[in-house]
C-alpha cells in the first residue's frame, strides 16, 4: 500500500522519481505526488489520480532539482484528493515528508499538537506526524534525525518515511517500522522504493533496511542507525532481477503477461527442487525443519487473498499425502483470535509480496508461541522471508498486475513439492503415487503452454459473451473447490462483476436460488474422483435454465455436452489438476474485464501490497 521513492546524487531527480512512481504505481494510485529541494527551497507538486495526472499537472516546469523524494497513495485516512496527497509540509514549510503506513495513535498527537496551534492542511495521519516530528525539531533544537528518532519511539503504526529539510540540501532522511524500504546504491547517488523496481535501471546493489531502522541518506554517503542512535553496518546485497521482468514486454498489460509468463515461472519454481527423473525433490528449507515438520501436532497455513487460496489447496494436499493435521487462517482473523499455538506446530506464510501486515503480524506472533515458522514469498529479501525460520522463494518473478496470477501458479507448484517431500519423508506415500506426482507436476509447465495456446481464443470468445452478466456463480469439489473460489475472486477484482466461489454440493444449500437463465455458472469440471456427483451438480443448474461454463480435461464429453461453453485442460492426476484449471479462470477475468473497458492492471480500490491491516 502506497509506493514511495526518493533520490540524492547530481542527476535531475524528478524524471528519476516519475519513473520509479510508475514503476510502484501498483501500490495505490489515488493520487502521486513529488517533493524536491532546489539547493535552497522545497518544492511540493501534487495530484489526484495516477502518476500520468501529477506528470500533467507538472507539465513545463522547470525543476532543477537533484534530491527529491516521490509517493503514489493507496488512500487510508482521507479521500483520495489533491489536498491528502503526499507529500506533506510541515507547518512551517521547512520539512517535506511522504509516508507509506498507518500511525495508529495519529488522533492523539494531532489533539495535542492542535492544542499547541498546529493546523492541518489535510485529513491525514502522514500530516500528523510529521508536524509531530517537526514539534520535537522546535523544542528540542534539534536535528531533524534525532527529532524523527524521538518521535517514532512515541508512535505506534506502520511506517516508512523519507523526510526532506529546507536547511540540509543533499540529505534525505528514512525510517521504517513495517512497512518495507530498499536503498540503492549507485555511484555518487543513492535511490530509495518500496520494492528494488525503481532502482533496477541504474543499480544491482542494495541494502534492505531492518524495522526501527534510521537512514541518513546523502550522494556519497549511507548512514543507518538503530533508534537508540547506534551506527548499524549497512548489508549491501546483489540484486538478481532483470529490468525486463518488469516491464510489459510487448503484451497490453501486466496482468496478460503474467498470465502467459506462467510455463516459464512455474518452470522456474520446480526447477533445481524436482527432479521427476530420479524421483527426488531438493529444498533446503524443509531439510532445514524436517524433523519438526514430520512431527507437527499442527501445520497451520496463514496467509490472505489469493495467497490463502493456495494455502486452501495445499491443506487438501498435505492432509491427503502426509496425514498431518493442516488448518488454513485468514492471517486478519489468527493474529485477533488468540490461537492455540505450541513449539510442535508449524506455520507456513503464504505470500507473494511477503509484506502483507496481517500475515507478517500473525507469524511473529505465532514465533512468540514457539511455532515454527516456515515462509513461502516471492519477494526476496522481504520481511516474511526475513522473519522465518526456513522458507523458500516461489521464483515467479516481478509480479506487476495487482490480481495476482503467475505468483499463485507458483505457491501452488512449491506447495506442492513441500508436501510431496513430507509425505516422502514421513512414508504416507507409496513409490507408484510418489513417481506418478513427480512426473505429472513436471509436465506442468508444458501443459499451461498449451492451454495458453490452444484455449486464449475460445476464452475471448467466452469472455465476450458474458461480460455483460450482473453475477457470476464459481462451483468446484474437493482439490478444484479452491479454485473456484480463485476464479471467482479474480473475475470480482478485474471486472468489478459480483461473483461467488462455493463447493458445488454446497450450492443446493442457498445459492441455487440465484440461478436463472442470466446467471452463468462456472464449473472447475476436470475429471477426478468426484465426477460424477459434479456432473450431476451441472444437471441440477442446467434444470434451472442456469448457463454454464466449464473448465473440463480434454476427452470428457459427457461435461463438454451439457456445458453451454468449455474451456479445456489436458488429462493430469487429480492433485495436480488445480493448477492447470485455474488458467483459463485468469484469461477469462482478463478478457471480460478488458471487454468491460477496464484498468485490469489496477483495478480500482486495490493496491497489491497490503502494508496496513
Ligand atoms: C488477489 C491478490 C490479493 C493478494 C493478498 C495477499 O489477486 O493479489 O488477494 O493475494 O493481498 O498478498 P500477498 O500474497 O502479497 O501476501
């Protein structure tokens, strides 16, 4: 939620923090904005909306600046408007800060800074504490860092803030607690995001900065520092991303890209981990808690969103083969609900961007408990992966388009290699199963090549059909129910049209009586253990004039023939099927979302990193 950049060196800073804006622009855009300092003074340009409004609001004028700190907003307290836009000034105009976070005790300090006749010129939290900080600067006559040092020991929230001051020229200021901050270093020049994306076409090297944290950010000089003012020795690390994973590659947009990157990233997750031949898999992290693992009373599955849908899956899976108890948590609802957690569970973090306050919260408290924790994260270096016990990265790369998708295929790939080598490991599953799993999860990547070549057209035409449709019903039994509910959020968040996921027995428990001939049902139908009584689920919505669309495997035509349209996947073992059913689930939100006109890359009121609860 809200992506920020920052840049002190020689160059011009506002081209450099304009293209780090959109780069981050996932983050939020309900309004961007830039904060220079000119040598002598400051200069605040903001604007409602997304990067391009700011770029036209600032179009012509001449900014000689070459220190600079930049925001695109995910709105939390205040509208999105050009007067909550970031960044902020201080009361006095001498301190310009931008902010990523929630200051949770905002209402407090903003009482008592009124009561000492500070105004606000917007309905933010951001405002609040900056003012705050700037108060400490006044009365203590001090320094801006130690004035920011003071201050964040008296906030309680999620922050990161980069602060520049009229009286230091070359200097930005950063603090972080929850909210992630990357600096990069260039040569003569330093560049700060939330994520490494805006500084990937000028440098590789870049140190993570650590909660409660304090950066002294000048061209030639890195100072990190603990709250307690005590020199930290910053871990400069290789960045091992190209410039192209991020950009659109030719394709319309992110979410297309992602979509048809899918052979490739789930290649790139089992590579190096199956090796179907030898019948082996190989993941360090597991090693690394394998005893624990084999022995958990409990694996507990914490994650959200799209990320608790792979985690939903993978408790079929590890139930099925490894014969351990597995529990799948909202991570909002377990951090609250003060869980049962002993040292003989297990947590497994699901999450793409690994910054996800809720899940990042819930794990720390679980580790509190003595559960173990293990991270599954596609953000390397960020703070679920960091907060682990063990773990391993998805590899699916940068994932730009908010809805997630290249980044679940991948979940569900390393999830199922994990249980794969727990059942291996634990003996709960026989060598004929074993070798057949292995070699079905290899033929993946091929088999969503070609559902990616041979169903894209149908699906548009699918697409077509129905993206005037008002609701949308998503039914599936056992390893598919998942994924409906996957298929139906992700037609919600590109298309805006309301739709539900539900096990399809469970339909005739209330939501049959929204069929009728304008709702389209959407069948995950692939053929496995439950498809007969799926079949008959198909009949009952069909007696009710209800339209249905399937997703079934190729050859089975007994769905094909009562489907009004089918979108087909190849014949693979039933565990496995999953991650090949929720393709042309993605390319069908996709298209209706486009033929509906829409941003699917930014779907509205979304942000892709969720910082705050
Ligand atoms: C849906 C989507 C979200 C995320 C959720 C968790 O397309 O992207 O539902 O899955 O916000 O995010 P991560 O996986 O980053 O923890």
């Amino acid at each position: 939620m809200c992506g920020i950049v920052g840049y002190v060196g020689s160059n011009l800073a506002y081209p450099i923090l304009i293209d780090g804006l959109k780069k981050l622009e996932y983050r939020g855009y309900d309004s961007a904005g830039v904060a220079l300092h000119t040598g002598n003074a400051l200069e605040v340009y903001k604007k409602e909306g997304k990067v391009a409004a700011l770029e036209d609001f600032v179009y012509g004028k001449n900014i000689q600046a070459t220190v600079g700190i930049g925001h695109t907003r995910w709105a939390t307290h205040g509208v999105p408007s050009d007067r909550n836009a970031h960044p902020h000034y201080s009361n006095s105009g001498n301190i310009a800060m931008i902010h990523n976070g929630i200051i949770e005790n905002y209402a407090q300090l903003k009482s008592e800074l009124q009561q000492k006749g500070y105004t606000f010129a917007s309905d933010t939290d951001s405002e609040v504490l900056l003012n705050f900080i700037e108060d400490i600067k006044i009365n203590n006559d001090c320094s801006l860092e130690e004035a920011v040092r003071v201050a964040l020991k008296r906030v309680v929230g999620a922050y990161v803030i980069l602060l520049i001051d009229k009286d230091l020229p070359d200097t930005i200021i950063a603090a972080r607690k929850g909210s992630p901050l990357v600096i990069g270093i260039g040569n003569n020049a330093h560049y700060l995001g939330s994520d490494a994306s805006p500084m990937l076409a000028y440098t590789k090297e870049v140190v993570y900065i650590n909660d409660y944290e304090l950066a002294i950010v000048r061209p030639d000089e890195l100072i990190l520092k603990n709250l307690g003012n005590e020199r930290i020795t910053p871990f400069v690390q290789k960045l091992d991303i190209e410039l192209a994973a991020i950009e659109k590659g030719g394709y319309d947009h992110f979410m297309l890209k992602e979509i048809f990157e899918q052979p490739q990233t789930i290649f790139d997750s089992l590579r190096g981990r199956l090796d179907a031949e030898h019948q082996h898999i190989t993941l360090s992290g597991v090693d690394k808690i394998k005893e624990k693992l084999i022995h958990a009373n409990r694996v507990i599955i914490v994650a959200c969103g799209t990320s608790w849908h792979a985690g939903l899956l993978a408790e079929y899976v590890i139930e099925e083969l490894c014969r351990i108890n597995v529990e799948v948590e909202y991570a909002s609802e377990f951090r609250y609900r003060n869980p049962i957690i002993t040292d003989k569970d297990v947590i497994i973090a699901v999450s793409q961007s690994g910054e996800t306050a809720d899940t990042l919260v819930a794990i720390e408290n679980a580790k509190k408990q003595g559960a173990t924790i293990f991270g599954l994260v596609n953000v390397v270096g960020s703070s679920i992966a960091r907060m682990s016990d063990a773990g391993a990265y998805t590899h699916a790369g940068p994932e730009i388009g908010v809805a997630s998708t290249k980044a679940f295929t991948a979940q569900l790939a390393l999830l199922y290699l994990i249980a794969l080598k727990v059942a291996y490991e634990k003996q709960t599953i026989d060598q004929t199963l074993f070798n057949k799993l292995l070699g079905d999860l290899a033929k993946v990547p091929q088999y969503v090549q070609d559902i990616l070549e041979e169903q894209d057209a149908a699906i548009q035409e699918i697409a077509r059909k129905y993206a005037d449709a008002n609701d949308f019903l998503y039914l599936g039994r056992g390893f598919n129910f998942p994924i409906a509910l996957e298929g139906a959020l992700k037609l919600k968040e590109v298309s805006y049209i309301h739709a539900e996921g539900y096990p399809a027995a469970e339909m005739k428990h209330g939501p049959i009586a929204l069929v009728d001939e304008n709702l389209p049902v959407v069948f995950v139908a692939t053929k496995d253990s439950y498809h007969e009584k799926i079949v008959s689920n198909i009949q009952e919505i069909k007696a009710r004039k209800g339209q249905v669309i399937a997703v079934v495997s190729q050859g089975d035509n007994v769905v094909a023939g009562l489907a009004d349209d089918v979108m087909v996947v190849p014949q693979i073992h039933e565990i496995i099927a999953p991650i090949l059913s929720v393709v042309p689930l993605q390319l069908l939100s996709y298209y209706i979302g486009i033929n509906r006109g829409l941003d699917v890359d930014k779907p509205r009121n979304l942000a892709k990193s969720v910082t705050v609860e």
